[in-house]
C-alpha cells in the first residue's frame, strides 16, 4: 500500500526502544505487522502533514543518538 510506509531499524535490537520512545512522543501504532517485522507508518488522508514532520523529526533525533 501507498498509505503504509514499512522500515526496518539498522540495529533490530534497538526496536523496542524505538518503539518505546515513539510512544512516549506521542507517535502511536508504528509496530509493524507481525508477518514482517520492522516498523510501518500509516499515513492515511487523515494524518496531518504535522504528524509526519512530527514521524521525521523524531526518527531523525532517535538516528542521532542511537545510530
């Protein structure tokens, strides 16, 4: 699908922290699905482009500290 954006971490270990600190920012149901693993972003019509500059500046921080 267009909508869902699947990715996986560089470092799989780092998945639940990844996970963890997504959550805590407020970036939900980024698990992706359980036949293959990693991380999928949906991004719907309904998601707001600030929630997707919200997805990139997260994942960017979380690159810099833990990449």
């Amino acid at each position: 699908s267009k909508m869902n954006v699947p990715f996986h971490l560089a470092n799989a270990e780092l998945d639940g922290l990844f996970l963890k600190q997504s959550q805590e920012a407020g970036l939900l149901a980024l698990k992706g699905h359980r036949s293959v693993g990693g991380m999928r972003a949906s991004i719907y019509n309904a998601m707001p482009v600030e929630g997707i500059v919200a997805l990139v500046e997260f994942m960017r921080e979380f690159e810099r500290v833990n990449g």
